[in-house]
C-alpha cells in the first residue's frame, strides 16, 4: 500500500506542476479552471499524504515539513483565484 500511495503521491506533484504551468500559457479567461484543477489536485496531495502518515509510513518530521509547504502553495493558488 505504501509504494502506491507514494506513485499516486508523486504523480500528483506532477500533474499539479503541469496544471500550473499550463495555466501560465492559458488565455485569460481558461486561467481559472486551470487554477481551480491545481486547488483540488493539490487538495487530494494533502489527503494521500494524511493517510501515509495515519499509516505510519511517514515520519512525523517529514509529514509536518510537507504540510507547511502545501499549504504555502495552497495560499498561493487561493491568491490566484481571486485574480480572476
């Protein structure tokens, strides 16, 4: 269970980078529903990451150093959001 969570988990980092850069090059009126898939790609990171360490399979340390980064970036994209 681990592995997979870990591949879902990395994939997602992915698919958000990708989501985000592509709303870069978007025209401005596709901006958000790019943004708005960036903020619930990342919400599901969140939860694989909340079970990975429900289920012991990441240290404590480690879980609260990414926390504090995705919620960074979550603030991030809600500042997006309000742009447009």
């Amino acid at each position: 269970m681990r592995y997979n969570l870990g591949i879902k988990i990395d994939n997602l980092f992915t698919e958000i980078l990708e989501i985000i850069l592509t709303a870069k090059y978007a025209a401005k009126e596709n901006k958000l529903s790019f943004i708005d898939k960036a903020a619930i790609k990342l919400d599901s990171l969140k939860f694989f990451l909340q079970i990975l360490w429900q289920t012991k399979s990441l240290e404590n340390k480690k879980y609260l150093q990414l926390s504090e980064a995705l919620n960074e970036i979550g603030k991030i994209i809600g500042g997006w959001k309000k742009l447009f």
